[in-house]
C-alpha cells in the first residue's frame, strides 16, 4: 500500500468544485492508501474550529469517513489554517502532527508545509512568529465569532494584496533555507512540501530530492504516492 500526500486546496465555500473533488478522492482513491498526508492550506482560511468547522462540514465528515474506514490522516498546519485545533481534529478524524514530520518508521522522508523555507520573505515570515506565539493565540480563541470573522477576513485581505505586489522570487523557498534544512536533517534523503504552487522536482545532490506539491484548482487537483518502488503523481 502507498502513501497519499497533498497540500493546498484552498477549500473555500465559494469554490464547491474543489470540495467536490476532494470529498470524491476521499470516497474513492484515498481508500486504498495506507495513510494520507495533508501538508497545510487546506482551507484557504481557518478563523477558528468554532467558526469555520460548520462551513466545511460535508469535507470534514467525509475525512471522518476515511478514517473510520482505517485509514489515518495526519494534517500538517500551513500558513491559512494554523489554527486548527481539537475542535478540528475532533470533526474531521485526522491528527494535527508538528513538522516537519515522518511517515513512522521513514526517517528518510520529511514532511512539511513549505512556508518556512521561503525566508526573502522577511515580512511573511516575521508575521507568522507573531501569529503563532502561544499567548496571542489563546487570547484570539477567547473572542466573539463576528470579531474572529472580521479579523480573519482582514488578514486574508492583507495578505492577498501583499502577495500580489512581492517579487515572484520572494514567494519561493531559497537554497540557503533548503541547504539548512538538509544540514539539519542528515537522515533526509526525501523532502516533500507544498505552499509555493510551482510542483517540481528538486535534486539537492546525488542522495536527496526535494519534491513540491501542486496546489488545487477548479479544473485539477492531485496527489503524490509513495511506495517501495518511489513516487508519482496523480490528477485528479
């Protein structure tokens, strides 16, 4: 049996087509996989478990359904749903799990979302410590639902429109931030992560590959197997 891994399929209510493919992967493709692998930007926002899990309902029980059916899922935050907590683990059956991450027993493979390694992009990166600091977290949790609504409608605006005016070469990961992560890894022989949206094939050297997920739209989504004989993608 293979591994299943994906990343950034921005969910959006306003995008059912999306959900659609992903609700069919989950009732069809995915059952055959001995695990799956979500490595961030699920949702192209989550304000909160008590906000957004009743949005995505359908989604969530169909990844409840997977799992019951004995397949794990193990969800890796990206930088649009860094705030999925109990509540969304609870709803939809998967594990939140830190990165990077390995299959058990595949020290060799790391998993990770991919924002990290974007690090030209002193402004993103100087917001995402902010946004993850433990306290301002659990002050956020406290508010009321239309605060959290407004807030997190805010932030994805600004965040929109500071994508748009950054140099394409800043979006990306640099060498500099893959060749610490290899340094820090020495077992890694295969890096996979998503958030960038430009899948490819990376060799780093002669031993280890680094391998970027594509994102989903409403013409394609895909996933990557993995199993003792490599990796291939698969359209959706």
């Amino acid at each position: 049996m293979a591994l299943h891994v994906l990343s950034d399929l921005h969910l959006d209510p306003a995008r059912p087509a999306i959900s659609a493919r992903f609700i069919d992967y989950l009732n069809g493709p995915a059952r055959q996989a001995e695990a799956v692998y979500i490595l961030g930007d699920l949702f192209e926002v989550w304000a909160d478990d008590d906000v957004s899990a009743p949005l995505y309902a359908d989604e969530l029980a169909a990844m409840r359904g997977l799992t019951r059916h004995g397949v794990p899922i193990a969800f890796i935050c990206g930088n649009r749903d860094f705030l999925c907590g109990a509540g969304f683990e609870q709803a939809s059956g998967a594990r939140v799990v830190s990165e990077p991450f390995s299959p058990p027993g595949r020290c060799d493979i790391k998993f990770m979302h991919g924002d990290v390694l974007c690090t030209d992009d002193v402004g993103y990166q100087r917001f995402r410590r902010i946004v993850r600091w433990p306290w301002l977290q659990w002050l956020y949790r406290r508010l009321p639902r239309t605060l959290k609504l407004r807030i997190a409608a805010r932030i994805r605006g600004s965040a929109r429109e500071m994508t748009r005016l950054k140099p394409e070469d800043i979006l990306d990961v640099t060498p500099q931030a893959v060749s610490a992560f290899f340094d820090a890894h020495p077992a890694c022989r295969l890096l996979i992560h998503g958030h960038t949206h430009r899948p490819a094939e990376h060799a780093f050297d002669a031993q280890r590959t680094r391998l970027v997920l594509s994102d989903w739209t409403e013409r394609q989504g895909e996933y990557l197997s993995l199993d003792a004989q490599g990796w291939m993608r698969h359209p959706l």
